[in-house]
C-alpha cells in the first residue's frame, strides 16, 4: 500500500474531481513581467483560479499569464496558449523565445503562463537546498540493487521533506487535470471563444488532457514530442532508456567524422565504447564537478538537439583528456533552481508510482540489460514511491471531439520516444493527424532542419491546413 504522508489526511478519501463552471472574469490588467529582466513586447498579468475544482468558491490562487500581441493586428485570428514542458518549467518568457515563425507571430497573439506550483503561480518549495534539488530529479546512477535501496532511502527522505513543506498544502492539487482546468480559466480571461494551443514534451500531455475535458474550446492544437496517453508516468520515464539508445548513433556518427577534431573514435562503435569508458571512470574518480551520473544525464540531455553535438563533443575531449570544464557545464549537467521541486509536484501528484523498492530494483537490472547506455539510471527509483496519492483519476485521452490535433514528432526523439507518440496517436483516433520527420531530437517544430514538417505545422497553424492523413517526412540533408 502507498505510504500516506501528512499532506495526504486531508484529501485521501476524494477519488475525483470534476469541472466546476468558470465564475465571469473582467479583463485582465497588463503590466511589467515578474522577476525583472523585460523582454520587448511582452506583458504580465494574474489569473485568479480555484486551488480545488470541486470548491471553486473557496480559496484561490493566481495564475501568472504572459501575452505577445499578434505582430501584425489585421491579421490576428485569436490567441495561441503555449507550453514549454518539463514538467516544472516556467513559461512566462516562451511567447519571446519560441522560435515561432513570423506568420505564426503575426497571427496570433502568443500567451504563456507559469503552470500552477511552478514559477509566479504559487510556487512549490519543498524547502530543499541546492544539492537535494538536483538529487531529486537526478537520483545516483544505480550499479546494483544495493544502490537502488540507497536510493530509495534518499526518495523518500525527498518526498517526506515536500510533503511536510510550508508549501505542502497545494501539493494535492498540482495536476496536470488542474492546469488544464487553469487553462480555461485563463481562456475565459482574455475573452476568447476558443483558443489555439503549442505544447512540447510533457506540454503534450497537457495539451491532449485540455482538449478531452474541453473539445469545443480548443481551435488548432499543435502536440510537439508526444508523451504517451498516461502522461509522465514510471513508464514513460523508463522509455528513455531506449529513447537514448535509438538517439545515440547520430551523435556517434557526428563525433566519428569529426575525429580530427574530439579524438572521440574513427567510428561510431568506438565512440560508444568510449561513453562507457569515460561513464566507468567518473563513476570512480569524478573530475571538473562532474561524476558518472552527471555524466550520464549530461549527454542524454545534449542528445536532444542536433545544434548541441558540437558542444557535447567538445566536452567529451575536455573529459577525455583530463582538461578543465567550463564552469557552465556543471551547473548544467545538474537542476538546481525550481525545476526539480515543479517536475515533483507534477508527476507524482499525476500517477500512483510503484511503492515497492523490489520492483526498481528489478526494472533497473531489466532495463540494464535492455538499454545499457541509459536505462538503469531511467528506471531508477525516484519520491514519487513515497508520494501521497493522487486525488483524482486520470483523465482518459479520447478521440471524442472535432478533428483539430496535429502531433509532429521526431523518429529518434531521446526523452518522448515514437512508440509512446503513436500510442496517443490512437488514443485521439480520428480527431488528430500525425506528422513524423526522419530525424532526432526532442521537440521537432522549429529546432529540427526538416522543411516538410516545419512547413506542414505552420500551414495549419496559419492556414487552417490540416493534413487528411498522417504523413511521413523523409530525412533532408543540408
């Protein structure tokens, strides 16, 4: 049985939540964006949303929102709500920094928003210090099932810690169900009928659980880099195990025909052997603030973006050669801001993890042998063991609502892997359209070269063009 911490007392009887009616909400009042920094165009505002949906008259909590304006007013067709993943990323500043295209910019007036618990919006604490922050997302890579029971200690010491916090009474009711039931609020706020919506990553999850609950709201809806249906679950974690197996030959091709330059292997076999080499000795001997895991997690992020081999190569020879890092790149490799405690909040208040430290350290052992490069320290132990539980069901992802998704994925994608993708794919049936590019990386629209893809999402979202079936985009070369 679950261990049921002290946040938990309270809420441990309710089994789900339903939708309550938005209240009327004037306008909302523009200014200066929090936390200093302006960016140009860009304004702030609060939403005020109920904590608890089943009580939307009792306490409240704002929901900061950001806006850039359509670039050019005349050809304004509404309002496209974006969100960057994580989960726990803020996104106050995705509207400036999202490499949208022009004709997406000058159609839309791009909002972002900090999900609730993340950010401006009530934000989760958890009261840990820096070194138990990157501990928590990034638990030690496990050798053997007496480490996974190290771990295991360290989770729930994490977990007891959040569930205790000064911030421990929001913890029931940081959902991905709530911030899409937040979405509409803000929706309601800026007056709009409906709205359009761009999620990457665990923002698909999002973006798929809005659309179910709220099928007549959403206009054009652009998933990037699928989770499966259940959303960030144990599951869904320990598919990056093979997402980074699948990922990894490109950046081995990369290193093997720049041997000239990284002195990494003439081949790919050889530069695989030498992540393994270098994994082994950090585990022993750590060096420029970084150890095995880090190591580990450092390159399975890197592998996310082509644009990033050059500097994941470099970093390797440094390494290598047993030359000084930049100081960079240990903070880097490591969360230590507000991630670690948002990603928390989120995934374990979303999924009842496995309880028993027998099966991490089974999954562990299997997923050593299935992925050898990454999938033991994926299938690892993590606070979400010793969480309460969830006080809501999981909302069902269903094809039931008009044809208006577009999924856009990548084949070799490290952290949302394909097979996950298509399993939401069919989950959405006939409402959505999939488009998957010959490519790798995380997120596919706009950070991949591929002009098949790129130009098929910015049809739809501009254009209205949604493809009549799922298409296929072979690889371009540059």
């Amino acid at each position: 049985m679950r261990k049921i911490m002290p946040v938990a007392l309270a809420v441990a009887a309710v089994v789900s939540v339903v939708s309550a009616a938005p209240a009327s909400a004037g306008p909302l009042r523009w200014g200066a964006c929090p936390g200093g920094g302006q960016l140009p165009g860009l304004q702030c505002s609060t939403v005020a949303v109920p904590l608890d949906y089943r009580h939307p008259d009792g306490r409240k909590i704002d929901i900061a929102v950001s806006r850039l304006s359509a670039a050019k007013p005349e050809k304004r067709r509404g309002v496209l709500l974006v969100n960057p993943g994580g989960p726990g990323l803020a996104g106050l500043r995705v509207p400036v920094v999202q490499p949208f295209p022009q004709a997406v910019r000058d159609s839309y007036d791009i909002v972002g928003f900090d999900p609730r618990g993340i950010g401006s919006s009530a934000g989760l604490t958890c009261g840990l210090n820096d070194a138990d922050k990157a501990l928590a997302a990034n638990p030690p890579y496990p050798h053997n099932p007496a480490e996974v029971a190290k771990s295991a200690a360290l989770a729930e010491r994490i977990a007891q810690q959040c569930t205790s916090s000064e911030t421990a009474d929001l913890l029931p009711f940081i959902t991905t169900a709530n911030t899409a039931r937040d979405m509409d609020r803000v929706r309601e706020a800026l007056g709009e009928n409906k709205i359009s919506y761009y999620g990457e990553s665990y923002g698909t999850y999002l973006g798929a659980v809005y659309t179910t609950l709220f099928p007549e709201r959403s206009d054009r809806v652009v998933l990037d880099s699928s989770l499966p249906p259940e959303g960030y679950d144990v599951e869904a974690l320990r598919a990056q195990g093979m997402g980074f197996q699948l990922r990894f030959p490109d950046f081995a091709k990369y290193a093997a025909k720049h041997d000239q330059e990284y002195r990494l292997g003439t081949t790919p076999a050889a530069v695989t052997a030498k992540y393994y080499e270098l994994a082994d000795r950090l585990d022993e001997k750590p060096e420029s603030g970084f150890d095995g895991t880090a190591f580990r997690g450092f390159t399975s992020g890197e592998l996310r973006n082509d644009s990033s081999f050059k500097e994941l190569a470099t970093y390797w020879h440094l390494l290598d050669t047993h030359q000084p890092l930049p100081g960079s790149v240990a903070a880097k490799a490591g969360d230590r801001g507000s991630f670690p405690v948002g990603y928390l909040g989120v995934i374990c208040g979303d999924s009842q993890w496995p309880t028993s430290v027998r099966t991490y350290q089974r999954n562990v052992e299997v997923d050593r042998a299935r992925y050898p490069m990454y999938g033991a320290y994926a299938a690892n132990i993590r606070a979400c063991a010793y969480w309460p539980a969830p006080v809501e069901k999981k909302v069902r992802i269903t094809g039931d609502g008009p044809a208006d998704v577009l999924m856009v994925q990548n084949l070799r994608d490290p952290a949302t892997p394909l097979p996950g993708a298509l399993r939401t794919r069919w989950a959405l049936g006939s409402r959505a359209r999939m488009v998957t590019a010959d490519q790798g990386g995380h997120v596919a629209y706009g950070a991949g070269a591929n002009n098949c893809l790129n130009d098929t999402t910015t049809a739809y979202l501009v254009g209205g063009d949604f493809p009549a079936r799922d298409r296929f985009c072979p690889a371009e070369r540059s």
